[in-house]
C-alpha cells in the first residue's frame, strides 16, 4: 500500500475513533485502573505476605520501581487497548458501515492494514497517558512511606517506554481478533475470557508437566519479556524476541481475518 493511498485511509480511520465515546471511556478505565494498581504495588512493596510467601521486593531496588511505575501501566491498560482494537473492527459490523467502507476501498487487506496503524498510534497514546497516572499515583504513594521516588532506578525509562510499546501491540491484537470474530460482544468476551481465564492456567499447567519452553512464547508472557529486558527470576524470551512474537500474533489473527474477509459477504 503506497503512502498515498495509506494516507487518507489511515486518517478515516482517526476520524472514526475520534467520533465515539467508546476511545476516552476505555482510556478513562485505562488510567483509573493503573493508578490504583500503582498505589497497590507502592503501598504493599517489601511487606511480607504472609503464609509462607517470600517478601516482595522493597522501594529501595530497582525491581519494585519498575513494578510500580511501568508494570502497573501494562496490567492496568492492555485490556482496554485490546478492546478499542477488537471494536476497531467489529464496529463496521455491528453498525453496518463496513460496506461503505470497502466499497470506498475494495481492496480489504489496505482497510485492515490503515486500521493497524490507527489503533497502533491510539494504543501508545493510551500507554502514555496511562503510564503518566501510575507515575502521579505511584510517586504519590512512595512519597507519603518515605521512600525515594527511584526516577533513577535501573532500566526504569527503558523498561516504560518498552511498556507503552507492549500496549499498542495489543491494539493490533484486538484489531486481529476482530477481522477474524465479527460479532462484538462474542470477540469481546473471547478475548478477555481467553486472557484473563485460559492463559494462566494454561501457563500453570504446562509448567507443572514441564513444559516451560512453551509457556513462554504465550502472549501475556510474552508481553513481560517486552518490559523485562535482563530479567534474572523468570525465564523469559528475549526482550526484542517478546515483542516480534507479540506482533507476530496480531498480524497472524489479521492476516487470517484478511483471508476470511476476502470470501465473506458484508451486506
């Protein structure tokens, strides 16, 4: 697709995010969530659990800062950013517009492709917002225990910025469910049900059979291996690694929605 071509396309598609309500409420859920999740990791840093769980690690290393600042932004904001993707698409189904759209370009694959871009460039704008609360909230919550607010912290910046990206892929995971799913509420509850539900027990599961090589290359965990350059406690894939494999599953449900799309009647 040339850039002339892309252009308009891409900025259509702007235009429709912008036209909703849909974009802020998820983005206002976004940052209310990574806020409080930020306060949690700030307020409950290196206190002991209890039952026999080891001590999180304290505001004084450079683990617990990246938790607080930039780890509490990933959990709190990926859902939303996967949902603006998923309704991304299957808005132009559940309103019936999705016909003017590919009769204004015929050719599927550059509506989906302009709709990658979109949402690419609206995730990190969800990830920057987000990720400027859980710093207000976080340093907050460190400040008022007498902590230093750790703005120097090992890999802190690196590691936010690796966040935010993390957040826009997951966009172009949601614009991917939604070129294969159509119905919005179906693509919708899948993806959350599958993320929050058969992730983690599947993780579980193949690391109780010994399987932990494959654990790894599952998107969440992959998504960690994005932000945990280095990391010495979990076995993860590289951090350039985790973020191909975490491209590689937007593109892959895209290119298969491209596919069906191809061969669907949208009237």
């Amino acid at each position: 697709m040339s850039t002339t071509s892309a252009a308009p396309l891409v900025r259509a598609e702007f235009k429709k995010i912008s036209s909703t309500r849909l974009w802020w409420g998820l983005l206002v859920g976004a940052v209310v969530f990574s806020m409080i999740q930020a306060a949690v990791n700030a307020a409950f840093a290196g206190m002991d659990p209890g039952a026999g769980q080891p001590a999180t690690p304290g505001l004084d290393t450079p683990e617990a800062i990246r938790s607080v600042y930039a780890m509490s932004m990933f959990s709190g904001t990926y859902i939303f950013a996967l949902i603006l993707g998923i309704t991304g698409m299957t808005g132009e189904y559940r309103y019936q517009t999705i016909t003017s759209t590919f009769l204004v370009s015929p050719r599927r694959s550059r509506v989906v492709v302009a709709k990658m871009l979109a949402h690419l460039v609206m995730g990190a704008f969800f990830g920057v917002v987000a990720l400027a609360g859980t710093v207000l909230a976080g340093a907050v919550v460190i400040g008022v225990r007498g902590a230093d607010l750790g703005f120097g912290a090992e890999r802190l910046w690196p590691t936010m910025g690796l966040a935010v990206l993390a957040v826009a892929i997951w966009t172009l995971v949601g614009i991917g469910i939604g070129t294969l799913i159509r119905n919005q509420i179906v693509a919708i509850l899948l993806a959350v049900f599958v993320t929050f539900l058969i992730e983690p027990i599947l993780t579980f599961a193949l690391a109780a059979i010994d399987l932990d090589w494959l654990v790894k290359w599952l998107p969440t965990n992959a998504s960690s291996a994005l932000m945990a350059p280095g990391n010495t406690l979990l076995d993860y894939l590289d951090w350039w690694v985790g973020g191909l494999v975490l491209l590689g599953y937007g593109l892959l449900l895209a290119g298969l929605g491209i596919a069906l799309s191809v061969r669907r009647d949208v009237s």
